[in-house]
C-alpha cells in the first residue's frame, strides 16, 4: 500500500510538472526574434616582399539570430560573405548558412555546422548537412550526414558559357588556377555514450567517400589514362571506427583512454579485393578461413570497399591523472601508427609514440607553485624510415608570490633530439644529437592605489648545441641567445587612461653570425567617454628598433669582433605603429577603427627569415546586436480584463 501510494504520488507530480511546461510554452509569445549582425574590413595591405602572407584586401559579412516559437529557440548564423583576396588571385565570396536549434537536451545543427567525436575519426571538420545531438544524464548521443567538401575544377575544363564566366568574374566566382581540382566528399557519423563526466564508454565512426561523378571524366584517374594531369587528382575513401572511456575513483584518480582504428583508400581506382584478385596473387579461394573474411568484407561492404591499396592503421593515448590537496599528476601515453588518416581529422603525429608526465605542486598557502614536465618521443613504428628520431622535451616553472605585490618567475625549458638506427646504421660522425636549453627570469614589483604602477623586468637565454664530439662543423652549428627588458606601467584612475614604456636588448651569435638589436616601445590607452550609453576608448602602441647584423658567412671566414673588415655588417631600423579606437552605444552598436604601419628591414636572423617592406593596414568591424523583439505577442486574460472600464455603482 505504501509503495503503491508513493508511486501514485510520483505519477501525479510527473503529470502536474508535464503539464506546467506544456503552459509554458503555450503561454508564451508565438514569435520573437533577436541576434546580431556585422562586418569586418582590412585593406590596403602594401608588403610587396616576395614571402609576404597576407591580403590586399579582406571582407566578411555575418548575422547572427535566434528566433523563439512558443519559447523553442532557433539560433542561425550565416556568414552572408567572406571574400579574401591575394596579388595573384581574384575575390571568392562564400555563403555559409547555420541553425543549431535546442529543445531541452536536444540539438539540430542545419547547414554548414561541425561536430567533435573523438582526436582520432572525427573532430571539428565542417559538414554542410544535417546533424543532431542529445546529452542525458547517463545516455547520450550525436549523428550528422553531409558534404565535406565541394567539387573544385581547373578553368580550362570550365564548361561555362562565356557570359556566364564574364558575370562569375565580376562577382569573384571563378575557381583559381593554381588550385588542385578535387572530388565532392560526402560524409557522416555518429557517436553514442553511456556514463557521466565521471565515467563513461563512447563508441563513434565516420564514414567519407569521394564522389566521382563530380569531376569530368577527363580527371579520373583511370589506368591507361594518358592525360598528362591524370596523377593530379584521386578520389579517396574511409572508415573510422572509435573507442573512448574513462574510469574515476573519488576525486583522487582518472583514467581515459582514446582509441582509433582507420581504413583508408588513397585511390578508390584500385582493384577491389575478391576471389579473383586474391588469386592472382597466389591465395587459394577454396581456403576456409579465406572464405570467412571474404564474406565478411562482403557484409561490411556498404560501409567500407576494401582495395588492393587500402590501408589498416590504429592510433590510441591513454592518461592516468592523481589529484591530491597541492599535487596534481598527469601521466599520458600515445601512439600513431605510420600513414594513419582521418578525412574527418587533423593535426596528430605519424608514425610515432610517446610518454609524457606533468605534475603541479602548491607551496606556502598557495604562494608558490612550481610544475615540472617531460615528455618523450620516438618515431619510425614501421621500421621503414632510414633513421630513427628521439626527441625528449622537459621543462620546470617556479612562480612565488611575496608581500602580495612582488612576483617572481623562474622557467626552464630543453629540446634534446638523438638520432638512431633505421634501416640504415648511423654514422657517429654525423648523427643528429642536438640540446637546447632556454632558461627564463621575470620578477614583477605591483603597487596598488588611486595610481597603480608595476614594474617588470626579464632576462632570457637560448642555448642551441651540437653535442655530436665527432662532427667536424659541431662549432658552426652552435648559437647563443641573450635578451633582456625592463616594462613600467602607470594606471591613472581619475585620468582615466594608463600609460606604458618598455626596453629590449637581444643578442644572438654563432661561428659566422652576430645580431644585436636596440627595441623600444610605448602604449597609451585612454577613455574618451564613459557614459551610460557611450563608451569611447583610444589606444596607441608603438615600437623602434636599431639592428646590427654581421655575416661573416658570404666570404666564408670566420668572425671576428676585433677585424670586421672581413665581414658584412648590416645595419637598419625597424618600426611599427599602431592607432585605433573602439566605440559602443547602449551595449548595441559596437565598432573599432585600427590603421597600423610598419616596417621590419631585418633579411635574415639567424635561421629566421623576416619580412623586408612597409606595409599599411585598415582595419575596420562594426556590428548591432538587437535585444528581444516579439513579434506576435500573446495576450493574456488579465490584459484583456484590464482594458475593460470600471464600474462605478
């Protein structure tokens, strides 16, 4: 009875708070609408150097909006333009258009939208599709299908008409013709979990694969082809499969581990492994455990078309983190088989693995803190590399806080790379065994009031050394690295603006190089109007440098500070200036104007290459955000009684 009383009890609160959310939307406001929209714009970009990355000219266009139906938001973006335009290529304009609208748990992504599933299969590629997504309190899952990428032809296989091709010319339209052509990919996925933030498991897979019929017949890469662009181009395929979980114990200890699993086709022209295929190259179609994986790959052939050129590759990391009261430790290992591909993501190493660790310790009531970490790597897992590369990173940060106004900074960070066997032996007299030490110094020195100032000081040196005894030019290869800086900034409160000056000295020699430069730089930050409605700020920042390069290189001797007329001195200035202001009206009109120059006259630093010509910039945003607009209202039964006369007796 008591039992069946409870759950009575529980069916009718369910029901009332069912039926209370259900009148929340219904009593809401048919329609609102709200969002944003701006524009940024850069010009006049003048670097003529020949390594110069940047753009003459850049324009984009964007709106954001959320619109409310019976209290569902709807939020859209489109990027309504995005034209960037370079010396050798014409505008390109792109519409990108996004929904991502969200009911309790749920959420729908329409248009050009991106999702993450895991380092390994799928993460942060964008789909131009449909996607959708539900986070629980134990069950989760996500799903998208849509095209990764466009078709993109070469203009001489443009079969446009020529008015056709003149308009697509005034509007910036046409493809490039240094880009490579490549296929329309469609793609999709999905990922389902079970757990919390605390423990968990995820299984998820993506599937892309290159449309052929995107592309003129003429770029396939059929055999026999004899077109002469014929290797330019090739559709691609793959399968990925992903594991993910993690296990805590308290607040003390977690373990997560990552794992993935790719099939990848670099050529979709390749033969189709089968029967006839296996035996040309010698396998027995009649063998049993032949005849299960065949009608296996047969089963699973809707996910994935094995190729004689398909590759199976694996990747995975694992780290175990400890938690303490003031010690914190994280343990990690990875791994990334050799060709290991993803058309879904990016930015892993290949063909390596590695072990790293990093601990943080908080000292004396928080007051000090120092962290300490390693980490350790070793390519060629396919043994096919001609040598093997080590590379062990490893650095230490102390940070103590004094009087709570002095602070003080110390780091020290080394690169050591050690070369091994491969399939080749190395030679002693010329293996690769390089360190690098970088030790860093910063006190700073803050007094708090109606003024506040600070003072900042740092000293740095780079080490880089072969430490190879038996190489013959070890000596050419070593260079040192001294820099040294003092900063002061004053915060005037009532003056409402904040000034800073700064110094740098830097020096850097080896055998044949010597550099020295001279920098100073200054900042002014002031607030023209600060209302209620208006706020108005202007800043200025600035630097000078005086640099002195000698190369004693170009006339192979060695340098000598004390007989320079050997050597090939160059001496030149460098200055960059950069003014600009923000203003923003009632939190709903906010622009910024920047204009900067610079000039930076330095060739070469000592395996750095800078950029040698003046260059003037624009910069101008501007956006309005709108608040809440209701459409259509609802009108309640109190408003309609409330326009009703009284009536006096």
């Amino acid at each position: 009875m008591i039992f069946a009383g409870l759950m009575m009890m529980i069916g009718t609160v369910s029901q009332a708070q069912i039926k209370d959310k259900i009148m929340s939307h219904v009593e809401a406001d048919p329609l609102t609408f709200s969002g944003s929209v701006g524009t940024t714009l850069q010009s006049l970009y003048n670097n003529r150097d020949i390594y110069s990355s940047g753009s003459p000219f850049a324009l984009t266009a964007y709106a954001n909006f959320n619109i409310g139906i019976y209290g569902f938001n709807i939020p859209i973006n489109i990027n309504l333009m995005n034209i960037a335009a370079t010396q050798f290529s014409f505008p390109r304009p792109q519409i990108n258009i996004n929904m991502t609208p969200q009911y309790k748990n749920f959420r729908f992504h329409i248009g050009t939208s991106s999702m993450h599933f895991s380092n390994y299969t799928y993460s942060g590629q964008n789909f131009t599709g449909l996607g959708a997504e539900y986070q629980g309190k134990m069950f989760r899952f996500s799903g998208f299908y849509g095209a990764m990428q466009a078709a993109t032809r070469f203009k001489e296989y443009d079969n446009r008409s020529a008015i056709r091709y003149l308009a697509d010319s005034l509007l910036g339209l046409n493809v490039q013709d240094y880009d490579l052509p490549q296929y329309k990919r469609m793609g999709y996925g999905a990922k389902i979990g079970v757990g919390n933030n605390k423990n968990y498991i995820d299984l998820n897979f993506f599937k892309a694969k290159d449309d052929t019929n995107s592309l003129p017949l003429i770029w396939h890469n059929e055999r026999g082809d004899t077109v002469h662009r014929d290797s330019l181009v090739y559709a691609k395929e793959n399968f990925n499969l992903g594991l993910s979980g993690r296990v805590s114990i308290g607040r003390w200890f977690a373990l997560t581990a990552n794992a993935g699993a790719s099939l990848y086709t670099p050529d979709m022209h390749g033969s189709v492994i089968n029967n006839s295929t296996l035996s040309t190259l010698g396998a027995d179609s009649t063998d049993a455990q032949l005849g299960k994986v065949m009608g296996i790959l047969d089963k699973a052939g809707w996910l994935f078309t094995p190729r004689m050129n398909s590759q199976l590759r694996f990747a995975g990391d694992a780290a175990a983190s400890f938690n303490f009261n003031r010690v914190n430790a994280v343990f990690t290992y990875r791994f990334v088989q050799a060709d290991y591909t993803s058309l879904g993501a990016t930015r892993f190493s290949q063909n390596a693995h590695g072990l790293g660790a990093n601990t943080n310790f908080r000292m004396f009531k928080n007051t000090t803190t120092l962290s300490l970490a390693g980490y350790l790597q070793r390519d060629n897992l396919d043994h096919k590399q001609v040598y093997t590369n080590q590379v062990a990173t490893y650095s230490t940060n102390l940070s103590v806080l004094l009087f709570n106004a002095l602070n003080m900074t110390v780091a020290y960070s080394g690169v050591s790379q050690y070369q091994l066997d491969g399939t080749k032996q190395v030679k002693d007299s010329t293996r690769t065994n390089q360190l690098a030490h970088n030790i860093t110094v910063s006190p700073s020195y803050t007094i708090e009031g109606d003024n506040n100032h600070n003072i900042s000081l740092n000293f740095n040196t780079v080490q880089n050394r072969n430490m190879n005894l038996l190489n013959a030019a070890r000596s050419k290869q070593d260079v040192s690295t001294y820099t040294a800086g003092v900063g002061y900034t004053l915060s005037l409160t009532e003056k409402r603006m904040d000034v800073g000056v700064n110094y740098d000295y830097s020096s850097s020699e080896s055998v044949n190089n010597s550099y020295t430069a001279h920098a100073v730089g200054g900042s002014f930050n002031y607030i023209i109007a600060k209302t209620d409605k208006i706020n108005l700020k202007a800043n200025y920042m600035m630097s000078l440098s005086f640099n002195k390069n000698i190369d004693a290189s170009a006339n192979d001797v060695t340098f000598d500070p004390e007989d320079p007329e050997n050597t090939a001195k160059t001496n030149s200035v460098s200055f960059s200036n950069r003014l600009g202001a923000t203003f923003s009206y009632k939190n709903l009109h906010n622009a910024s104007l920047y204009l900067s120059s610079s000039n930076y006259s330095d060739n070469i630093v000592i395996g750095q290459r800078i950029s040698t010509d003046f260059d003037f910039r624009i910069n101008f945003s501007y956006s309005y955000s709108f608040a809440k607009r209701i459409i259509k209202s609802k009108k309640k039964k109190d408003d309609d009684e409330s326009d009703k006369p009284e009536l006096v007796g």
